[in-house]
C-alpha cells in the first residue's frame, strides 16, 4: 500500500515539478490552483486503482439517469 | 610585451604617419613572421610600404601586378598634379581586378588576413586594399561521403569561391543571388548564401538571414556549428537542415526554390528547408531511369524501417509472441537460444553497441590496417561469439542486416538518428512487446509530425497529404510527367515546364 | 492551442478512425448477441440511421462555426444551466477515455502480455495520450494521416486474407430474427459509432474552413461506416452467429483463422495493430475535448496546462470503470441513452432554444467571437 502512495506521490510531484514553476513564474494563479486540485484528486484516484481497490464506476451516473428509461421501454 | 587591444570602434582611422601604423600593425600580430612588410620609396619622394601575408597572398601576382607596375611606372606622375598619390596609383598604376579603399584598422586587419595586399603611404590615413588571394587549395575532386554512379563526380571544396563558382556553372541564372556575410567574432568566418530571386519564397530567404544574424559565436569551423543554431528544434535526433558535398544536389534544391548556405571551410553546404523525404532521396534518383529509381526508393524506406524495427521485433517476438513464428522457425530458434544465457534484450544490446564501436573504430583506421579489423569484426567476433554461446544466430544475421540497411539510407544525419532510435524502440520491446513498439512507433510519429524545418512541416508532402507531390516521395514518375514543382517549400513559381513541351 | 488548424482531408481521416475506433473489436458479439444471424442487416441498417445524425451534427456545429458546444451551451442557456450542459458532456469525454482505455487494457492483458499488470498498460496509454495532447491538435491531425495509408491496407488485406474462411450459409436464415431485434441491434451499431461523434462539436471548430469540408466530412463518414458494416458481415461469416457471442474480441478469434497455404499464419497481430491505432485516435480526441473543454468553462489560459493531472484521473478512473466484463456489458446497455442524449437530444435542445432566441431578437448572439 504504501508502495502505491509512495510511486504516485513521486510521479505526481515530478510532473508538477516540470509544469508548475512557469505557472508561479507567470502569476496565473487560478491555473496553478486548479492544478493543484485536479492533480490531488488524479493521484487519489491513481493510488486506488494502483491497489486495485473498487471504486464505483463513473457509468453510474448514466446508470442512474437511464435506469426507469430502460425499465419503460422495455414494460412496452 | 603588453597586449593592445584592437580597436574595435570603427572611427579608428589608420595614422598618417607610415611608421606609426606599420609598428601598430606589427605589434598586434606580434611581429608574426609570416607577415611581409616591403618599404620602397618610389619616385617623387612616395613613401610606401607593402603589407602581405605569406602562404595567404598570390606572390606571384604582387610581383607582377604590384611591384612591376610601382617601380616601373610610377615616374610617370607629373609632379604638379594634385591628384591624391593613392588615388593615382589605384586609378593609372597598378593593373589589378580587385582594388579599393581603407581607412580603419580592423577593415585592414580583417582583409590582411584574408590574403589581401595593403598598400601604405606615409602622410596619408588611408590605405589601398588589392584582392590578390591565392592559398593553397585542394583541387576539385570526388565526393567522398555521397558516392555515385551515374552522375557528375566533382565536390565541393573548402574554398567557398570555388563552391560558388560550381554552383554558378550549373545555374546561369542573372537571378542567383549570392549573399556574404561574415560570422564568428574570432574566426570571422565567409558564410554566404544563395536562392535564386524568381523562385525562393521571400519569406523563407528572411527567415534565414534573421537566424544567421542571431548567431553569436567566437568560432564557426564546420556547416554543422551554424547548422545547430538555425534549426528549428533543439531536441529531435531528426536533422531539418539538408547537407551536401555534391553541386549537382544544391543546384536541384535551388531549382525548387530552397536556399543553400555555404560556408568557406567546408565542403558540405546546408540546404533549407530539409523535410523528411529531402533525406532519403539521392540526386542519382533522377539520373536513372524512373522506374529503376522508384524501386530503389522503396527499398529505402523499407531500409528505414528494418533498421528502425528488426532488431525489437526480434525481442518481441522471442520474448513475449513466441507463437507468432511458423513452428519450424520457432523450435529452431528456441534450440539456438537454450545455450546462451542472455535474455533477448541483453544480447540484441550487446551486438548493437560492439557493431557501433567497430563502426567508429573503421572509421578512424590508417587505411592499412582497415582489412583486418574488418575481418576481425565481422568473422572472428560474429563466429566466435556464436560458437562461444555468448550470442545466438539469428542474432548475428538480424544486427547485420540492420548494419547494412543503415547504409542504404543516403543522408548520414538521418542515418545516425535512427540509429539512436531504434535502442529506444529496443528498449520499448524489452519490457512491452508488440504494443511497446506500437506505442513507441506512435510517439515517434509523433514527434516527426511536430516538427518543422523553416515554417514547413517536416513530413510534408506525407501529412499534410499533397496528392501532386506525391509523384516525388516514394516514386519518381519521369521527368516529363514532373510539371510542377513541390509545393511544400511555398516557392514563387510552381510550374517547372510548359504541359506541352513534355512527351507523352 | 485553439488557433490549432485541421484540413479537411485530415478532418475525414479523423472522422473515420473515429467511428472505427474500438468497434472492431467490440461491435459484433454485441450485435449478434442481439440479432444473431441478422446482425448483418442491423449493421446495415446502424449505418443508414447514424449517418444522417453525423451530418445533422456537422450542420448543427455549423450554426455557430468557431464555438465549440461547451461554449455555445453556455450562450444560449446562460452561464450556469449551460454550465451544467457543458459539465455533463465533459463528464461524458472523461467516462469515454477511461472507458476506452480499460478495453483496450483487457485486450492487450488476455490476448498478448498475459502476465503484465494491467495498470503498465493504462500507463503507456495515458503517456502516449498526455505527449500527444502536448504536442497539439495539429500534430495529432497529420499523425492521423500518416498512419491512415497502412490501417487502410492492412484492413483490406485482412478482408482478403479472411476470404478463403467465409461461408455464406453462416447468415442463413435472413430475417427470422424479428424486425424488432435488428432495430435494437443496430441501436448498437448506430449509437456507438455515429452518435459517438458528438465529440466532432468540440473539436469542428478548429478545422480549416473550406468548401469541401462538408463533403469531405461526409465521405469520411460513409467510409466509416462501410468499414463497420464490412467488420460485422465478415465475422458473421467467418465465424457464425452461433459462436459470437460467446467470444469477447470476434474479429480477433476470425483473425487467427487467417491461413493461407499454411504459410501466412498467426497474423492476428495486424488486426491488433490496426485496432490499437484507430482507438489511440478515438481517445485521443475525447481526451483532447474533454481537455479543450476544461478550459473553455474554467477559463483557463492555457489549454496544455492541465494535461497532466486530468490524464492522471483518467487513468484511475480507467481501473474504477468496471470490475469484471460481465458488469460492464451489463452497464454498456445505458450507453446507448446516454450517446443518443449527447448526439441528439441535447443539440435538437439547443437548436430549438436558438432558434427562439432568434425570433425574439437577442442581440447578443453574436457568432464567430471566440
């Protein structure tokens, strides 16, 4: 587990290394903390499926929006 | 003794004074030896002095033109003439081609050093500059790297007069426009350029002369020192600037609107711009005839692509598809590798870096001792490694036909970036098989997709797809059938001849 | 990155390895599963439907020729109804990506490198994708249209290669199945491929504006889809309708039957090469929509920015998609709502709300501001 954490962080931490310095250079602050996020929330999910640990699904969404749909047009 | 600056502000006018200056001279360049300093005084009291370099200057021609006429003629000034001595003796005494004015010291230092003759007199700060070059040069020989076999069989040389004058010969345009500048702070270096007028795109001619201008460097030795600084990418094993020791080459570019750079000192001349088929096309393509001239072509590009690919298929397909093989080449095979002890990967490194050192080491043999090291390259250690079960078979057979397909590839730039690739690509089959050299295959399109040499890009007419040019990349459809010119480079006049005058 | 210029020709290389896509693999033993011996008429009958929706695509992003949907959404419904429209089709680019992504890491870990972790897979993949995304639009265009000479003939050589395998008699009897099973089939072969192409609304924009890229647009597009109906009709063939759907990669299985005087064996590999590249391309340009996308709603100045970490989630969420293959045939079946959603429900919306807007006058719908 802490294997995962450990190549994920690296990683993550290398391609901010290359990307975020010209972005601080620049002042655009609304990148750099949007990066941030995205970048947080990427090496999160990243860990996970490194450990293999099940998530649900993002076509649960779908699932959800088209399930009475599907029931009712197969009733008919 | 002290060091003195030359004065690099150009209002440094020379003094008036003859010894004045001809001591400052001497001082610079440190009393060089080679340096020939002649004082005369001639009739009507001239004092002058003579200054030539020794191995640089046409001897001859001083004596002849120079002195000869000095001597024997200068008594015919009248001496209440109020003409300027100089003036006079530019104008009525001294019968050479290439004579001008100087009034500055590094004028003078950088025409003294390039074999001109400086003619000195005292009480004037002015100079006369004569054009008597005449080193030693090499004579006009074969092409040494690009070999051929019908075709015209002189070079290029290290003078750049003589390179312009080969270029000329063929191209006796009034629109060939030559162009000289003089880069390197130290070497100023005679780099020139050439396009001809009614057919180069004019924004293409800016482009180059912006980046030649940009370049600020002490020395420029070799084409390939200004090649590195005008091209567009820094990273790419891929080269963008074509080079060529053969006119017959240049002039072709010329023709289809690139410009040439040459440089003195070398004889490789830079074309732009140079895009991905400008490598893999030979200039004896057109001389053949075409049909025999298209397969060829294809079996460059297939060169291309086995030295790119046999060797990681080769570890692909032993290490991870065995199943891909007909059985009779798989049990073979797999008896060949029981007995060594390398995995696929490993052995296929290890021939390709003992094939890369017996390339570099044939290159810097004395001649003599060529033969053998040859023989001992390839039968001894090919054999021997074999029998010693370091290596296996096929290994051999697959590293020497990438060794020979390398060859088939005509420009060497692009020869030696593929040779760099194809570890990358080993490396790729090592760890992921068939789909690691697809996805290498895919970056390293690409990669070859972004890049661009002078504002076109690299792979045209390949993507962005031309269909009319597409009669000069992989074939060559017979010269009456070529109408056009390749659209690619933009140049100004795309029709190369009338559809008439072509046969059918 | 927005100045980023397709021609068209690029535009219909583009086009068709969209719809090809991971459809060969993935189409028939969800088709015949469905159809059975008919599926041929269901891919037939897919193409006839979509190919009028990729026009009336095209023709809708002609309505507002430099926006892309995200931003135009955002025009007509206002900032944060069509906020939320453009959220869900970045949802929708993402899911594609991860989803893409995890069937070609199945194919490649039950067919090829069985014993690579199929996390190395998704990696390369999302490497390739974050340097193709790096390198631009335009890179990836002519990339298209370099490798498109060799699918195309590997391709037509694997039709050929397979001629010898194919009995006719396989598609017998024709249209026993129910005109009600072929309609839903071709639910399949029509929304997979064709509504798919929502995607071009994001991505027509940066296309050079010419007279022939409608014409060239719709040529890729029949293309496209004369590819798909060939793939279906040749496994059919070649297989039988009776052992598809218990396959999961048909084409592939039909591919390693190829053998020509015992001699040209065990080529299946071209078909995965001809896969894997028409794939790469269907993700790369979901991705590159989703990431175009992002920026247009985030207003972000620069398009390349977020390319890493939003390949890092995609390559999460690439694990996350399903446990097992049964899940995600199960779950495949809500895709069809939710392309003929993206593809025609929401533009037939934003037209007909254009359009009222027009006749009442709104003055700031103004097109071609970027």
């Amino acid at each position: 587990m802490i294997h995962s954490i450990m190549i994920v962080s690296i990683i993550a931490i290398i391609a901010a290394g290359f990307e975020l310095p010209n972005q601080i250079k620049k002042r655009w602050k609304k990148e750099v903390i949007l990066y941030v996020l995205f970048l947080i929330a990427g090496s999160v999910l990243s860990v996970y499926a490194l450990l293999e640990i099940q998530l649900p699904s993002p076509l649960m969404i779908p699932e959800l929006m088209y399930k009475p749909l599907h029931r009712w047009i197969y009733q008919s | 003794m002290e060091v003195i600056p030359i004065p690099s502000n150009k209002d440094t006018r020379l003094h008036a004074e003859l010894h004045e200056t001809v001591q400052y001279i001497k001082d610079i360049m440190g009393d060089s030896p080679d340096l020939i300093i002649r004082d005369m005084t001639l009739a009507q009291d001239w004092h002058i002095a003579l200054l030539y370099m020794n191995g640089l200057a046409d001897v001859q021609m001083i004596q002849t033109s120079i002195l000869n006429s000095l001597i024997e003629n200068s008594s015919a000034y009248n001496s209440d003439q109020t003409m300027h001595p100089l003036h006079y003796m530019k104008e009525k005494l001294l019968s050479v081609g290439d004579i001008e004015w100087m009034h500055h010291f590094d004028t003078l230092f950088t025409h003294l050093l390039s074999g001109d003759a400086i003619l000195l007199m005292n009480g004037y700060p002015d100079a006369l500059r004569i054009g008597v070059t005449g080193r030693e040069e090499r004579s006009i020989s074969e092409p040494t790297s690009q070999p051929s076999i019908r075709g015209p069989m002189d070079a290029f040389t290290e003078t750049l007069e003589t390179n312009v004058s080969l270029i000329r010969r063929r191209m006796k345009d009034p629109q060939l426009w030559l162009e000289k500048y003089s880069i390197g702070q130290v070497t100023k270096t005679s780099v020139a350029i050439m396009y001809q007028k009614s057919l180069a795109n004019d924004d293409l001619i800016k482009e180059v002369k912006q980046r030649l201008n940009r370049i600020d460097m002490d020395g420029i030795l070799e084409s390939g020192y200004i090649e590195e600084f005008i091209q567009d990418h820094k990273y790419t094993p891929f080269p963008t600037v074509y080079n060529s020791e053969r006119p017959d080459t240049i002039v072709a570019g010329l023709l289809e609107g690139r410009v040439a750079i040459l440089i003195d000192g070398t004889p490789f001349v830079l074309l732009v711009p140079g895009l991905f088929i400008h490598f893999m096309q030979t200039s004896e393509d057109y001389y053949q005839r075409s049909d025999i001239s298209t397969l060829i072509r294809l079996i460059r590009y297939l060169s291309f692509f086995i030295v790119l690919l046999a060797p990681s298929l080769y570890i692909a397909i032993t290490t991870y598809h065995q199943e891909m093989l007909p059985t009779n080449l798989l049990l073979n095979l797999a008896a060949q590798r029981e007995g060594v002890p390398f995995p696929a990967f490993i052995e296929a490194l290890m021939m390709e870096i003992v094939y890369e050192i017996l390339r570099e080491a044939g290159i810097r043999m004395p001649r003599t001792v060529g033969q053998a090291v040859s023989i001992v390259g390839t039968l001894v250690i090919g054999q021997a490694a074999v029998e010693a079960g370091i290596i296996s078979a096929a290994m051999v057979i697959i590293v020497s036909i990438t060794a020979i397909s390398s060859y088939v590839i005509p420009a060497n730039a692009m020869s030696i970036s593929v040779r760099i690739l194809r570890f990358i690509l080993m490396g790729l089959a090592a760890s992921f098989g068939l789909f690691g050299i697809l996805i290498g295959s895919i970056l390293l399109a690409l990669h070859m997709n972004s890049l661009q040499s002078f504002g076109v890009p690299y792979m045209s007419p390949i993507a962005p797809f031309n269909l009319d040019n597409q009669k000069d990349t992989l074939f060559r459809i017979p010269w009456p059938r070529m109408i056009k010119r390749p659209s690619s480079i933009n140049p100004k006049d795309s029709i190369r001849m009338a559809r008439s005058k072509g046969t059918k | 990155m927005a100045n980023g210029k397709i021609s068209t020709k690029q535009l219909a290389v583009l086009v068709i390895y969209f719809i090809i896509g991971d459809m060969l693999l993935v189409l028939p033993s969800l088709i015949v599963s469905a159809a059975k011996q008919d599926a041929w008429l269901s891919g037939m009958l897919g193409f006839i439907v979509g190919w009028p929706v990729a026009w009336f695509l095209y023709k809708f992003s002609r309505l507002y020729p430099k926006l892309t949907i995200v931003q135009y959404s955002r025009r007509l419904l206002g900032k944060w109804l069509g906020g939320l429209v453009a959220i869900f089709y970045l949802y929708y680019y993402l899911t594609n990506v991860s989803v893409i992504l995890r069937e070609v890491g199945d194919f490649i870990t039950t067919q090829f490198l069985t014993e690579t972790p199929i996390m190395v897979i998704h990696l390369l993949m999302v490497i390739l994708i974050i340097w193709s995304m790096k390198s631009g639009i335009e890179t990836i265009a002519r990339t298209g249209e370099t490798f498109f000479p060799w699918n195309a003939l590997l391709f037509i050589a694997l039709i050929i290669l397979l001629l010898p395998q194919v009995q006719m008699d396989r598609i017998q009897p024709i249209m026993t199945e129910g005109l009600r099973n072929i309609n839903y089939a071709s639910l399949y072969s029509s929304t997979f491929t064709f509504c798919e192409m929502n995607v071009f609304l994001m991505i027509l924009p940066q296309v050079a504006n010419s007279k022939h890229t409608e014409r060239d647009y719709l040529i890729g597009a029949f293309l496209g889809g004369m590819a798909i109906c060939s793939i279906v009709m040749l496994t059919l063939v070649v297989i039988g309708p009776n052992l598809i759907p218990s396959l999961i990669y048909p084409t592939y299985s039909a591919a390693q039957k190829i053998n020509i005087g015992n001699f040209l064996q065990r080529v299946e590999a071209i078909l995965a090469i001809n896969w894997i590249i028409s794939t790469y391309f269907k993700i790369i340009l979901n991705f590159y929509a989703l990431m175009l996308g992002l920026t247009q709603l985030l207003k972000l100045r620069d398009t390349r920015s977020m390319t890493v970490p939003v390949g890092l989630i995609a390559f999460g969420l690439a694990f996350a998609v399903t446990p097992n293959t049964v899940h995600f045939n199960y779950m495949i079946n809500y895709y069809i709502y939710w392309d003929i959603t993206c593809a025609i429900v929401l533009p037939l919306l934003l037209y007909a709300i254009h359009l009222i807007r027009k006749k009442y006058g709104h003055p700031n719908l103004q097109q071609d501001r970027l």
